[in-house]
C-alpha cells in the first residue's frame, strides 16, 4: 500500500545546473530530481532548454504523423488529419 506524498511545497528544479559543468552540481540537480520524482510526483523545472524540447516534439510528432499514414489511420479514421494540420 502506498502513503500519500509528504511535502509542503513543489520542488523548484533549475535546469541550467545541468549545463553549468560542475559535477557537484549535477549531482544535486539528479538528487532533486529524484527526490521530487520518487517522494511528491511532480515538479517546477525552472530554466528549460526549450529550444531542444521544441525540436524533439516537433521530430516526435512528424514521425507519428508519417506512420499513421504509412498505416492508412487518416483514410478511415475521424479527426485531424495531416491535410488539415
């Protein structure tokens, strides 16, 4: 049986502790993360690298747009459908 998260705010991550190439903190930025991961379940990430989120979600979806059609989903299926995107 799981107990209910115990905390009393959001963890706050920075993410340019990431990129800062000092191994110290990396290592705290990975304990934080673990820490809101495992004991609250969610957290603020402050600073994010948007321009490479940005790019993965735009690889993401046209690839899943070209599979759908490799699978014939847009010709029977209702919804969007790449003509109308």
């Amino acid at each position: 049986m799981h107990s209910a998260p115990n905390f009393s705010t959001i963890p706050i991550l920075d993410y340019e502790l990431i990129g800062s190439g000092e191994r110290s903190e990396k290592a705290e930025f990975i304990e934080q993360l673990r820490h809101a991961l495992i004991n609250v379940g969610f957290l603020y990430l402050l600073n994010p690298p948007v321009d490479k989120v940005s790019d993965i979600y735009k690889q993401c979806f046209a690839s899943r747009i070209q599979e759908s059609l490799d699978l014939g989903v847009g010709e029977t299926c209702e919804g969007a459908r790449p003509e109308d995107l």
